[in-house]
C-alpha cells in the first residue's frame, strides 16, 4: 500500500501533484536536516561525546536528500514513513549533541514542526500520529535528559499540544483543498445543467472504455440521441423551457442506464450513451425504451417531448472512438429522415 496520501478519485485531485513531487519535498528537507547536523558540529557546541554519530547520520541525510530529489523512484514506497522517522531522530540527536540548554541547539526544536507538517500534509492519517509519536518520544528524551521531571513534563504538554494542533490544521487544509479542487475538476467534466458528462468528460470516459473492450473482447455501444425540435420549443416558451426539457430528458436517460453505463451531453441537445458489454441491438432497444419514458412524462407538459436516436456498436464495426461517433450521428440522422421520434441501428 502507499503510505503517501492518496490521491483523491475520479481524477479529482492534483493537489498533492504524485508520488515524485512529494518525495522531492521530503528530499530537500532531508537535505536541509544534514546540513543543520554539520552546522552544529562545527559551531561550539556541549559535546556528549555524539559527534561521529551526527556526522555519520547527517553525511546519510545528505546523500538520501539528493537521491530523492534526482531520482525520487530510488526507494520502494513503504520507505517514505522511514525516512521521515529518520529525520526526527536526526533532528533529535543534533539537539542532544548541541545541548537543549544551548541556545543555538535548542532552537532547533522548531524543525519538529516540519515533519509534522510533512507527515500531515503527505501521508496517510494513522502513519502520521505514529509520526507525531515518535516526535513526542524523542522530544521527551531530550527534556528529561537536560531538565527536572516537572518542568519537563510541562514543557513536552506544551510543545506536542503545539504540534499536535499544527498538524490538524494541516490534515485539515489540505483536505479542505483537495475537496475543492475535486469540485473543480468534477465541474470541468460535467454539464452544469444536467448534471451529465460534456465533451471532456465524453473523450475520457469512452478511452477508458474503449481500453476495456480491447482488453476484455467484450461489445461496446453507443447511442446518439438528441430532443426533436427543441429549437421550437425555444422559440414558443421561452429557453428556460428548453432547459426544462433537457433536464427532464437527462433524467429519464439516466434511469434506464446501468451502473455501469455513462450519460454524456455534448451539444445543444445532443446526448450520447455509452454502453460497455452490450450490444448494438441490445443499446437500440435502450434508445427506444428512452424514447417511450420521455413521451409518457412529457405528455402533459406545453410541448410534448420527443427524441430520435441512433445506435453503433463494435463489433461489427471497428473499435474506434471517432468511426463508433460518426456512424450513431448517421443513424441519428437517418432517424430525422425517416420522421423524427424513432431510432436506427448504424449499418455495419
């Protein structure tokens, strides 16, 4: 599993950018920690006698640092979680070398803040508190080691109270932004009237679905269907009306899909069903159960509604999104042709 926070479903969300973008985060972080490790040690500090070991995990943050921001993919996944509790154990041995009492070392504690930050923003929620753990823990090491027990009992609640709040403000955050950005990327793929996919929305959804019937050799039908004369109606009762109509007839479309199926509207009133593992005969018989229920629910409105339609499937034709398009629109309009308020099956 990805211990790295997921990235939200239905191509919601870019926030988080992928697995590189935040390992190269976490790298130059794990950069900046050794580079703090050999400030320490060259700068005055208490000497407990730890000083080859901050040079040995610092000469590690340096390299491990630069491997994930060049090349992020250099460890498996299940690392990121280690490598984040090696950075709170390095951060925690630089201030044990400096001295918690030594003012330039025991600024350094702020850098918990960073993996907590990191750890909320990036990981999944329970690897996170085991983060924030480990960070109480080692904070708390140091405290006793350098203060009596009552003061620093006092100062751990302070301090991972502070850290604990920062984080949730964080987790919180950038939920909140990830929900956002998935609203905008929802909208950027759906028609804001019917609720059903727009064009976008269509071109992807039918590469996935193409993709499948390659894959699996299953049949794969789509149906064009537009309202019959909602120009008129327009034109007599004004567009909201028309809006009526189309929200009406996506609601109608949309019941006699499958779970399975997808609604697209792609014009004025143009809409397109498509139907994975079934075929053409079978999504002709959709279109003219569609095509019934409008008639039924419209009959007392101010214009009756009707609809025409045209289905392809493949096979027998070619498993092309562009080649299956075209020849529902031929069989679309030989329904115009032939009347209106019927639909054709497109010729092989």
């Amino acid at each position: 599993m990805d211990p790295l926070r997921p990235k939200a479903t239905n191509g919601a969300s870019a926030h988080v950018r992928g697995v590189d973008y935040r390992r190269r985060i976490g790298g130059g972080l794990m950069f900046g920690a050794g580079l703090l490790a050999f400030t320490t040690l060259f700068t005055p500090h208490s000497g407990k006698g730890t000083d080859e070991a901050l040079a040995v995990m610092g000469a590690l943050a340096l390299l491990i640092g630069v491997l994930l921001v060049a090349w992020p993919a250099f460890a498996p996944l299940w690392a990121t979680p280690l490598f984040v509790g090696f950075g709170t154990m390095l951060i925690t041995l630089d201030i044990y070398t400096g001295g918690l009492q030594n003012s330039l070392s025991s600024d350094n504690q702020v850098l918990y803040l960073l993996v907590v930050f990191y750890s909320f923003y990036f990981l999944r929620g329970r690897l996170a508190v085991v983060q924030l753990v480990l960070v109480g823990g080692a904070y708390g090491f140091l405290l006793i080691d350098a203060v009596p027990v009552g003061q620093a009992a006092a100062r751990w609640a302070v301090m991972m109270l502070t850290l604990t709040v920062a984080g949730l403000l964080v987790g919180l955050l950038n939920r909140r932004v990830e929900l956002l950005l998935a609203e905008l990327t929802t909208s950027a793929r759906r028609d804001p009237l019917t609720g059903a996919l727009n064009r976008r929305g269509l071109d992807e959804r039918l590469t996935v679905e193409i993709a499948r019937a390659e894959r699996t050799t299953e049949p794969l039908t789509l149906v064009v269907a537009d309202l019959d004369d909602l120009k008129g109606l327009n034109d007599r009762y004004g567009h909201g009306a028309g809006d009526q109509a189309l929200e009406l007839a996506a609601k109608v479309m949309r019941g006699g899909l499958r779970e399975t199926d997808a609604l697209a509207r792609i014009g004025g009133d143009e809409f397109v069903l498509i139907l994975p593992n079934c075929e053409p005969e079978a999504g002709l018989e959709i279109a003219q159960k569609v095509r019934a229920r409008l008639r039924q629910l419209s009959a007392d409105e101010l214009q009756p509604l009707t609809m025409s339609a045209g289905a392809a499937g493949a096979p027998p034709l070619p498993l092309e999104p562009v080649e299956l398009l075209a020849a529902a629109d031929r069989a679309l309009y030989r329904s115009k042709q032939e009347g209106r308020d019927r639909s054709s099956l497109a010729e092989a």
